[in-house]
C-alpha cells in the first residue's frame, strides 16, 4: 500500500534560525502519529508545513502521491500557483490551537463555508453534511449559536467538525487542547479519540501525553529540529531509548 | 436685550428646511457607501506588501486628510472643470465627500484589519479558500462588525460637514436656512431653527446607528 503522506529532507528556517533540520516520514492511511517534543523542537512547524501554512526551502512532502507546494521545472523548485496550493490545502484538515472559528457566523455556516465555497456544494447539501458531522461531535444542539456563545471546548468541537467536513485524507490537530481550560480537555480529546477509532488518518501535535500513547499508532519525539526518537507509544513511553527522551518525559505531566 | 421673537416665517419654509434635510441626509448614505468601498481599498493598499501600492495609499490618505474639507470642495468645483473634468454641484460634492470619508475611513479600516487575529486568515486557507475569498467572506466582514462604532461616528460628522455643500449651492439644509435667513431677516430664529434640527437629526440617526450595531455585532 502507498504512504498517505511522505515527508522527505524536509527544512525549513525562519530567517537565520533553522527550525526543521532534514524531516524524514511516511504514514499511513489509518495511522495516527503524535508529535511530541519541548516547544521550540519544530513540530508545529512540521504540521504547518503539510498543509502549507509555512513555506519550506527544501526536501518535498508527498500527499496521497502528490507532492505538495512545490513543482521543478528543469531543475528549478517554483512554488505552485495560488489556487492550486488551495486546492491541496483542502486535501488536509487543520484543527488550530486557539480554534479559529468565523465569530459572525454561526456554528453550522463555520462548517458550511468551505463546503459552499471551496467544494462549490449547493446550500442545501452543504447543510446536511454540516449536520452531520455537528452531530458527531455533540454540537447540532448548538448549530445556530455564535462561537462567542460557546465555551472553549464546544469551539473546539465545531473547529474540528469544520476541518473533517472537507473530507480530508488527513487531519493535523496543533496542540488542541492547550488553551482549553483543564475541565473542557475532555469532551475534546473524546472527539479525536473518536475519529481515530473511525480509521481516520491523523498527524497531531500534542502535549497531553497519556492521550499520545493511548491513541496513537506511533510516536515521533522532535528536538531541535530533528525525529530524535520514534516508535510505537509502548515502546516511546515504556523503553525509551534516549536520554533525551527520558528527560523529556520526566518533565511531562504523564 | 428687546428682540422679538417671531418663528412664523420659517414654519411657512418648513418644506424647503425638510427637503433640504432630506438632501443632506441622502449626501451622507452616498458618500459614506461610497467611501467605505474607497476606503477599503486604500487600507488594504496601506498594509499592501507592494511597496507602490502602500505609497499611493499613504499619499491619499494623508493628503486628504491634511485639508480642509471646504478646500476639497472648492477645489472640485472650481479647479476640476479647468482641468476638464466638469460635474455638476451634486455629482461633484458627492464625488468630494466620498474621497473625503474614504480617507477617514481607510485609517478605521487599516487599524480593524491589523486588529484581527491571525488565525482567521489560516482558518480560510486550511479549509481551501483563496485569499480573495478569504477577504470577502471572512476578514471584511468580521473587521466591518468590529469597527461599526466608528463607522457610526463617521458618518454623523459627514452628515454634518454637508452642510458645506452650501459654499457650491447645493440646496441643502444650511444653504435653504441661509436664503430664509436673507429673505426674512429672522437671524437669531433661522439659524437656532437650523441648529436645531441639525441636532435632533444627529441624535435620531445615532439612535438608528446604535440599533443597526446591536443587531449586526458579532455576538458574544
């Protein structure tokens, strides 16, 4: 079977500093990967740069077999056209830290609008699979309230519903519930637990470590740019094999 | 002081006091939609990554915004036709006060803009949306909710500052209190007539703006 998603040499700096250090990975379909790592090791940026949120200098990342971003002409790497890089961008689903959601509009038009507006879907059927995917998540009871009439974690839901109503091949989760007050972290971890028993395929960043090792597939542990370990959650979590690692996971609320 | 007060003159004028509000009023929802499209433009030319975009919007906004209104509208009326562009007294102060407001305007809208979070915009491109897109259906309309209290402002002063189309005698308000004050001599009674509805005008259209806020805030 073929990867869902390659990543190959990738790098990446931001002025002088470079943030990703040559990344090398592949998942596939049905794989849940969590990235975890200090702050500052790369992997949000790693997320970002799957769905293009960040531009990347080298190396290629390969979705569903087609590579993303970037095209060579003769030799020369030339970023895709504007619309085109959309057009991938909808081929990922991104679930934001701070949610994100369109605060004038209401839950279920959140999920409508790239449905209507990217997929060019009628209202009606743009409705309907709003509605259902606002009902996996437990939100359709919510459907016609304003994000700023909703607690933290039902945004969230809805943001996580908005990205998968896209159908994407796969869906990134940027540290999701980092600024979820502690009693809210649940009903969302629920969710995404929820889509990975689905067989949904999954790349997250997360820093809720008991959630990584039950949900996930494999686990990559980023430092300073690079995979420094990866592996299973039993073997990440039970045998780690570094002392990076170790200390990592010594610091981390387990 | 012994001065007798006699209002009946301007009761009999009430039509011309009222079509001349009327005007007024029309003048202001023109520019104002008008410059709000002006307006966006050059705040969107301000934070523009084109460095002669953002100049020309610069140059336009500070430039408008370093005259006197009544210049801008001398200077439309008289100097435009010399240099063959020639409009009527309505056409040329709508053509005035909409430059004018879209001035204003570009700096509400600019600071709106900078205001928003950045995640709005990668929200839109993560669910596949151009950046057109995303401006239209996404950063305008949140950023226009936000600023509505100084769109509201905004447009109570251009209503008032129509009251400067009387130096190119466009007959509104101010211009018809003017030919009431020259043909009755009635002074004090046109012009405390004059402001007066002026005031009321004012307070009754920030009733209406207040309501049009509440209802198309985003909410919370």
């Amino acid at each position: 079977m073929s990867p869902i998603l390659t990543i190959t040499d990738l790098h990446k700096s931001f002025g002088d500093l470079e943030v990703l250090k040559g990344i090398d990975m592949t998942m596939q379909k049905g794989d849940v990967v969590s990235l975890i790592g200090s702050s500052g090791s790369g992997k949000t940026t790693l997320l970002r740069c799957v769905n293009l949120l960040e531009d990347f200098e080298r190396g290629s990342i390969e979705l569903d077999g087609e590579a993303i971003g970037y095209r060579h002409d003769g030799g020369e790497r030339r970023r895709l056209s504007e619309r085109h890089i959309a057009r991938q961008r909808a081929m990922t689903g991104m679930a934001f830290q701070q949610f994100n959601l369109f605060p004038h509009m209401t839950a279920i038009r959140n999920v409508m609008l790239g449905l209507t507006k990217t997929k060019k879907m009628a209202k009606d059927e743009a409705y309907a699979i709003a509605e259902k995917w606002l009902e996996r998540v437990g939100m359709i009871e919510r459907r016609d309230h304003f994000p700023g009439q909703l607690s933290g974690g039902q945004q969230q839901r809805v943001a996580i519903a908005r990205a998968i109503a896209m159908n994407p091949r796969i869906m990134l989760f940027d540290e999701v519930t980092s600024a979820l007050d502690p009693e809210l972290v649940k009903e969302v971890l629920a969710v995404v637990r929820d889509l990975a028993d689905d067989g949904m395929t999954m790349l997250l960043v997360t820093h809720e470590m008991r959630f990584a090792r039950d949900v996930s597939s494999k686990v990559v542990f980023m430092h300073h740019g690079r995979i420094h370990e990866e592996g299973p959650p039993e073997q990440i979590f039970g045998a780690p094999e570094t002392d990076r690692l170790r200390g990592f996971l010594a610091n981390s609320e387990m | 002081m012994n001065y007798d007060f006699n209002f009946s003159v301007i009761w009999r004028n009430w039509e011309l006091l009222a079509q001349g509000l009327g005007l007024g009023l029309f003048l202001a929802l023109v520019s104002i939609a008008i410059g709000c499209g002006i307006g966006l433009l050059a705040a969107f030319g301000m934070l523009s990554r084109h460095r002669v975009l953002r100049w020309i919007a610069v140059a336009y906004v500070s430039a408008i915004r370093n005259t006197p209104i009544l210049v801008l509208i001398l200077f439309c009326y008289f100097a435009l036709p010399q240099l063959g562009i020639a409009l009527d007294k309505i056409p040329s102060f709508i053509f005035t006060l909409s430059i004018y407001a879209g001035a204003y305007l570009a700096e509400v809208f600019r600071s709106g803009l900078v205001a928003l979070p950045k995640g709005l915009r990668e929200a839109g491109l993560a669910i596949g949306l151009t950046e057109l897109k995303i401006k239209i259906h996404i950063i305008i309309p949140v950023m226009l909710r936000n600023v509505l209290p100084s769109l509201s402002n905004n447009f109570i002063s251009l209503f008032k500052d129509t009251s400067l189309a009387a130096a190119i005698a466009v007959p509104e308000l101010t211009f018809y209190a003017r030919k009431i004050n020259v043909e009755s001599f009635r002074v004090i009674e046109t012009w405390m007539v004059a402001s007066l509805i002026y005031v009321v005008a004012c307070y009754v259209i920030a009733w209406f703006l207040r309501q049009l806020e509440q209802r198309l805030a985003v909410p919370r």
